[in-house]
C-alpha cells in the first residue's frame, strides 16, 4: 500500500444524537486543515439508542476509521468508546472536554440531554422570524418597513448579500439587503432608518465579473452584456464605494472572504454598535 496520503482513502464517522450539525462543523473545521487527503465521511444523526448504534459499529467495523461523536447518555458513551477500543480505532468525544471545563467553572453539573441547542425555545423562535424577515425583504423587497431591521446590507449584484443575510438570521439577527443598480435609486426609506446597522459590501471588480460570468452561465443567458462589461463593473463598484462613504456606511471587501467570515466582521461590528449605545 502507498504511504502518499493522497493515494489512500479514509473513513472518518461522525456520529451524534442530535441534527448533527456541530460535529459536522468541528469535522469541516479540523479537516480544512489537511489538503490532499480524501476523506470518506460517514454522518449518523439521531443516534439515542443501542440498537441504533449497534447498526453504526457494524459499519465502523466495515470501515474502520476514526470515529467522532457528540453522545450525551454516558451508557451509550461508554458502549461506544469500548467498541471502539475493541476494533482498534480512535474514538473522540468532541463535547466532552468542553462541557467538563464549563462544568467546573460554573459548578454545575450538565444536563446530559440530547439536541438541548434546538429547543423550541425563544432563541430558536426568534431564528425562524428572522428567516422569515429575511425572504420578505431580499434584494430590495419591502423598502418601507426597513426600520425594523438589525441589519442591512447594500452593494452591487453578486456580493453575497442574500446569503450572508440567511447566514446572519440563523444566528437571529434580522437582515434585509438592498441592491444599487446602475440608474435606479436607493430607497429612500433606507436614507431614514434609524435602527438598523448598515453595511456596504463591495467586491473587486474583475472578480465580480467572473462571478457574474458563471451565474448567467447557471442561467443559459447570454454572458456579452453591460452586465459583466468589465468598464462597467468598475464604474458600479466606484459609484457604489461614493455612495457608502457618502453615507459613511461601514464597508466590507468580500473580495477573499468566505460567507462565515463576511458575517462574523458585521456580527462584530454590530455588537460595537450595541456596546456603544449607553
């Protein structure tokens, strides 16, 4: 067999009680970290019972690879870690060492309860408003009541603001986004708000014009228009770059950022916001 990483396949197997979704992010974030190395990534949501996780140690024992888990029932740990030492593999409770420190810092003891991060509590309530805020007023849509946002943002076409909206109101931030497109004014509610944080998104302009490239591709439209003109692009972002510093509007480059990371720097400007009001 190859000793090259990249010539081998390996079976990783997250394993949890609830949805799943953060030891999928602990697994992304740790194997971000390794390029060139394929991963065979095996995901086993809702697992809360022995028979359950019998059927995912049969296929641990068919492909033998680490083994990830967030399990809060310490008999399903333990049933878990045992197997695992007996088929040899490494098994990594990714909660565990956290809730310990927690545990000791606050002197309580966990609840040990499964999916406790996706009660129907007013968090999670307050996320699906927030979701629902965010359909309503994309790209533009319900200029009039604007006021009642967190947080809006404004840039050209293609600078991820309706994404990073959805990304922002699933940590239950209110968001709308309002397009500047050549000829066309800002609504004029938006010169009025108040309440809301606004930010600027621009882009570099020959990256927007790849960008705009392949959605008119995913579109079958035809790609020789104002629209990607590249003297064009630059006049949009130019005017775009007036207009925020006009209105002195905080400004994000998402040139290089992914979606989480445009998101975390207006979080963060938010909350500097917020810390600021008296």
């Amino acid at each position: 067999m190859s000793s090259d990483p990249a010539d081998r396949r390996y079976h990783l197997h997250l394993i949890s009680d609830a949805t799943g979704e953060t030891i999928n992010s602990v697994a992304r974030a740790a194997l971000s970290q390794f390029e060139g190395v394929a991963v065979v990534e095996h995901m086993w949501p809702l697992i809360r019972g022995k028979r359950q996780l019998d059927k995912v140690l049969e296929a641990v024992e068919n492909h033998p690879g680490v083994v990830m888990f967030t399990l809060v029932n310490k008999k399903l740990r333990e049933h878990l870690q045992a197997a695992c030492r007996g088929l040899q593999v490494p098994a990594v409770s990714v909660l565990d060492p956290l809730i310990g420190v927690l545990s000791g810092h606050f002197g309580v003891v966990s609840r040990d309860q499964p999916g406790r991060q996706h009660a129907l509590d007013a968090e999670y309530f307050q996320r699906i408003d927030a979701i629902h805020f965010v359909l309503a007023h994309d790209d533009g849509q319900l200029p009039h009541d604007i006021e009642e946002a967190d947080i809006v943002l404004v840039g050209v076409s293609r600078t991820s603001k309706t994404p990073t909206c959805f990304y922002l109101a699933n940590r239950g931030i209110k968001a709308a986004n309002v397009p500047i497109v050549p000829g066309v004014p800002l609504p004029e509610a938006l010169s009025r708000a108040k309440q809301p944080l606004i930010v600027g998104l621009t882009n570099n302009p020959e990256r927007l014009v790849q960008v705009r490239r392949n959605r008119l591709l995913m579109l079958n439209q035809a790609e020789q228009t104002d629209y990607v003109d590249i003297d064009r692009v630059k006049e949009e972002v130019a005017h775009a770059r007036r207009l925020f510093a006009e209105r002195r509007w905080p400004v994000i480059d998402v040139t290089r950022r992914s979606i989480e990371e445009t998101a975390a720097a207006i979080l963060r400007l938010h909350q500097e916001r917020l810390d600021a009001v008296p």
